[in-house]
C-alpha cells in the first residue's frame, strides 16, 4: 500500500466500519471520484485478510473479520504512522533552531523525501487553521514562526487526536495504557515535553468521576477528554493547576476540569462535559427520545432486532452534540451526512417519517430537528445495513447446469452472509413453487414465468462488481418485507370507516354483535368470529375501566380471522357492561399487533379526563387521531 491517503481510509473504516464517499471527499480535500479508485487500491491490499471496502450508493462499507489486519497493524507498531511522523516533525521545528531539510527529515525517518514532502503538505492543512504556516529559506532551510504559546499545545492536541482514530482504540481500553497507541520515538518526545505518562492516572480517574457522576459519555470522548487535560496541563496558564496535581495524584479531577483554562478546544469536549450536569431535564428527554426510538425499530423488525450499546452511545453522543450546539469534527459518521442522503430517505421514506415524528415530539423547542433526525437516521441506515450479514435469509443461485457459475457465487456469498442458507439449483429444477421459498433468488439466465419481485438477473453471476448489487438488492428485501409491509399491515388495522359515532344506546350482546358485523363487513374476520366474541364475554368482561371494553374473539379463533383490524363504535348514552361503556373496540387479530393495540389504548386513555374530552364533542377524525397505531 503505498499511499497515505489510503492508510488512512483504511484506519477510518476499521475503526469507524461505514463512511460515507463525501465525507472522504472533504476531509482529503479531492473529488469523490478519485477517492472511489483509492478505495479500488484499498482493496487489493485488504484483500490479503479477507477484507472488502462495499460501495452502496456512496455509502462505504467494511466486510470482514478485521482481526488479522489489526494483528498485523500491531506488529509494525515500532513504524511511524503519518500522523507519528507529523508529530516528530512538528516537534522538531520548535526544538531547533538549525537548519532543516526536507532529505534529513526522510533520513530520520527511513521515508521517501517525496513522503516528506506531501507531509509537509499535509502539515500545512491544519497549520492553517492557527494562520501558521512552513517557510522555506535557502539558507535557513524550513522552519515555523508561533505567533502565540498556545499554539502548540492545540496543534499537538489535534496531532493527537488525528492519531488516536488512526488506530484501534479497543487496544489501548483493554491495555489501560497509553503506550499502546504511540511508537515508542514519539511516545518519549511526549513524555519529556507534555509529561504524557499522566494520562493514564487522569484517564483512570475521569473513567471514576464519570461512573460516580452518572454522566452519560461515550469511550472515545473519554479518551480524548482524558488526553486533552493531560496536554493542556503543561501551560503556563495552569501552572498552579500542575503543580496541585502533581503534588496530590489524588487531587480533584472535577475541580481540574472546571478550572484547567484551555484556549482551543476544537471539540467542545470541556464544555460538553461541563454541560452534562447543567442539562439534566435535556438528558432525560434525550434518553426518552432514544428509548421511544428503540421501540420503533423494535416495532419496524417485529421485535426480532435490538439497537446494540454502540449505536446507542452514537445516539446519545449526537443528540447531546446538536443540543449544546457543538460540532464534533471528528464524529466522522455525521459530519456531512446531508450530502447526496436523499435515496435513503425516499428508499427508508416510513422510518424516517416515524423519526421526523419523535425528533419533533422531544426538541421541537430548540429548532435543530432535522439536523437531529439527519443524523438518527444516518446511524440506523448504517445499523440496518450491517444487520444484513448476520441474518438467516434463504439465497438461491441459478445458472445453466447449477454447478459452475451459481455453485461459485453461492459458496463465495457464504462467506461473507454466514448465517445465510444459499443454495445453487441448475435453470431447469426452477419454479415458481421454489422461487417463493427463498428470499432472493439471483440468476445467470432471466426468469421471466413469475411474478416474484425477489430475483434477480445477472448474466456474468460471478463478479465482484456484482456484489454490491446483490447486497443492495437484499437491503431492499430486508427492508420493504420488515419495514415497509409492517406499516402497510397497521395502515390497514384502522380506517375512518372502521369508526361509527353518536350510536344509540342498545344491550352489551347487540354492541358485539354490532362490532363483530362491521368487522365481518370490512374484510377482516369470518362470520363465525362474532359467535367467539360473544362466547369470550360471556367467560370474563372485556371492559377495562374509564368507560371503554374491548370485545374479542377467543383463544383458538385466529383461523376465523382474515387480517388483523379493529372497528370503533361510540354511544352518546353508555352501553351496560356491568359497569357504563361509551366506547367499544372491536378487535381482530392474528399476530400480536393486538398487543400493541391494547397498549395504545392504556397509554392514551388511563385518565377518565382524556375518555370525558372525547365524548364533549367525538368526530370521525378526532377518534382516527387517537385511536390509530403504526404512527
């Protein structure tokens, strides 16, 4: 691998698994199209551990075991990495006052002088920032001019920072050692000019304060926070702060923090965790929004996947990032998420719908919902995606004799989806019996006798062009048969003429058998069902309380239910239920969205005071809105 640039995808996918192509585009300052053939180069050198960068509508992908690769990273940890190198470099500019060349650099650093010049180069890109920049004099050779001491604690702190996403930070979790992360050259500059042997004592500490403090606080931000402290201890403006500490190494982390004076903190990351404490009522609507949010997806998938801890803290992290108007520059997931995102919306249009509507129910004050919902819905695409290799699906290949091309394909997807069942079958054992059977069929030769939506015809089966395609074709499978045929299902549970209002008053078996006909009526049970209502009220009421029953059919009369659906009916005067009964809800259902039903109904109706406002003045539209699921 000869290239920077691609070292640094590279270190960027394994620690970060998907990136979006326009988020490499700006951060290397180039057009997308040549970083789409630096990821051609990346993968041939991850193809010597099994790895493959997938592009999914510029969307950038790493699939594959990533241990090997990291094993082998380890080992070749006495080599400067670039941002190693750029940390001796710039150190060297402000120890010396001799000359400095560009060839006795490459000479210190067993590197090409043409890769000292592009270091340079990149040096200068975040010089920049600070209005510095490298001068070069014949005679003097390079050098560069500090206009302020603060200066270089902030380049080295971004130096750092820069290379602590380079590498794996599971390693140094494990290690609880901050030599793990540096070669040892570069490790001894830091330890003799910013006392970096402190970090691992403060980061220790920092780990306490924030488990005893309950602040919510995601690994990585620990880790930087941690070195930002040990850093910035070292200038002259907390000198007295230094000196405390060193005194005591058992002084006050919590008082440090809040009085440590650092004059470029790029990442927010005091402020944020200063903030933390601040905002309590604003971390527990965030923690709210993201448990509502977890039932949803829960809800989308039919409880069959959970968000893990990872996709949480990224939550959490993001949604405490735009409320204390902060941008992490570093949060490589959401920075830019806006560009070219509009396929996922139109292709994932209900989910983000459904968090469009929770974004708004929780921070509709603070005017930042769609930069909110951007980046929820950023994080969930991605979640959904990674879901598709750990899935059980049914793959068929299909070419001409079953054992050439499709027999190839069909072992080569079983490495990478290894829960999958894939089976290779030759053209002529196809029918439309089997097609139904698997969830994608892909084949070298055109079905063209069915209607299954789920095949998918590629005349040169076995390429590796052709696994992006396959794979975008089963994100659409995975989707519309969880997602999209979920909300069609609940659409359909409640229509307006499913409700009838302002009925007159009549007995409880007239008021089932009333709600049993408009169910019989509207396509979702058979005849028969009523009979089952009416047997299941005569075992045990269905009122629940605050003038509400919901009469239903037996354990045992799913076969009498076509399709799941409920009827509401609403009495101006109450119905006898032992008890007075103003509304009746009549439900069918064959699954557990029953469930889910009842759970609508005792959340938005457990106060008499909600039943009694419906009744001042009950409309079609009124009980639609209230009673409706899926929303």
């Amino acid at each position: 691998m000869n290239s920077d640039r691609n070292e640094q995808i590279i270190y960027l996918l394994l620690n970060y698994k998907t990136i979006l192509v326009s988020q490499l585009s700006q951060k290397f300052m180039t057009s997308e199209k040549t970083i789409l053939r630096a990821i051609v180069s990346v993968n041939v050198f991850l193809k010597n551990y099994n790895l493959i960068v997938e592009n999914n509508e510029g969307l950038l992908t790493l699939v594959g075991d990533t241990s090997l690769i990291w094993k082998k990273f380890d080992s070749d940890k006495e080599v400067f990495t670039k941002y190693e190198r750029l940390i001796y470099i710039f150190n060297h500019f402000l120890k010396t006052d001799e000359k400095i060349t560009i060839s006795d650099l490459a000479t210190d650093l067993e590197v090409p002088v043409t890769q000292i010049k592009n270091d340079f180069k990149d040096l200068d890109g975040i010089l920049i920032n600070y209005d510095i920049k490298i001068e070069s004099d014949l005679k003097t050779g390079f050098k560069i001019n500090l206009n302020f001491e603060y200066q270089r604690y902030a380049i080295f702190i971004d130096l750092i920072f820069m290379h602590f996403l380079s590498r794996q930070t599971v390693s140094f979790i494990k290690a609880q050692d901050v030599k793990v992360f540096f070669n040892s050259y570069v490790y001894k500059i830091l330890k003799k000019n910013y006392q970096i042997n402190n970090f691992n004592a403060i980061y220790l500490n920092l780990i306490h304060l924030i488990k005893d403090e309950g602040i919510e606080w995601n690994e990585i931000d620990t880790i930087l926070l941690a070195m930002l402290i040990t850093i910035w201890l070292n200038s002259t403006e907390n000198q007295e702060l230094y000196d405390d500490y060193n005194s005591d190494k058992n002084f006050s982390l919590k008082t440090i923090i809040k009085k440590i004076i650092i004059l470029r903190d790029e990442n927010h990351l005091i402020e944020r965790f200063n903030q933390n404490n601040i905002k309590f009522e604003k971390n527990v609507e965030i923690k709210n929004c993201i448990n509502e949010i977890q039932k949803l997806t829960k809800k989308l998938l039919d409880n069959d996947m959970n968000l893990d801890k990872e996709i949480y803290l990224s939550m959490y992290s993001h949604l405490q990032n735009s409320l204390n108007g902060t941008n992490d520059k570093y949060d490589l997931q959401i920075k830019n998420y806006v560009s070219g995102i509009q396929n996922y919306i139109d292709q994932y249009k209900h989910l983000w719908n459904c968090l469009n509507q929770i974004i708004n129910k929780y921070f509709e004050e603070d005017n930042i919902q769609e930069q909110i919902t951007y980046g929820i819905f950023i994080y969930i695409v991605v979640w959904l995606d990674t879901q598709l290799y750990k899935l059980p699906m049914k793959i068929l290949t299909v070419c001409i004799g079953g054992m050439g091309q499709s027999k190839m394909l069909a072992t080569h997807l079983k490495t990478i989806y290894k829960n999958a069942e894939i089976e290779a079958l030759p053209f002529a054992f196809i029918n439309n019996k089997i097609l139904n059977e698997y969830d994608l069929v892909i084949s070298s030769i055109e079905i063209t006798n069915t209607k299954n939506k789920n095949t998918l015809h590629l005349p040169v089966i076995f390429s590796v062009e052709n696994k992006v395609i396959i794979h975008k074709k089963l994100n659409e499978i995975f989707y519309q048969h969880k997602i999209e045929k979920s909300y069609i299902e609940m659409q359909s549970i409640l229509k307006k003429e499913n409700i009838l209002i302002n009925l007159p008053s009549e007995s409880k078996t007239e008021a089932i058998i009333r709600a049993g006909e408009k169910l019989v009526e509207l396509g979702y049970v058979k005849p028969e069902y009523i009979k089952s209502m009416l047997n299941r009220e005569a075992k045990i009421t269905t009122y629940i309380g605050n003038k509400i029953a919901i009469p239903h059919g037996e354990d045992g009369s799913q076969n009498m239910i076509i399709k799941s659906g409920i009827v509401i009916l609403h009495y101006k005067e109450p119905v006898n239920f032992a008890e007075p009964v103003n509304f009746i809800v009549g439900i069918a259902s064959n699954n557990n969205l029953h469930l889910e039903i009842l759970a609508n109904i005792a959340d938005k109706f457990s106060e008499i005071e909600k039943v009694d406002e419906l009744l001042k003045n009950p409309t079609i539209d009124l009980l639609f809105n209230e009673f409706r699921i899926g929303e």
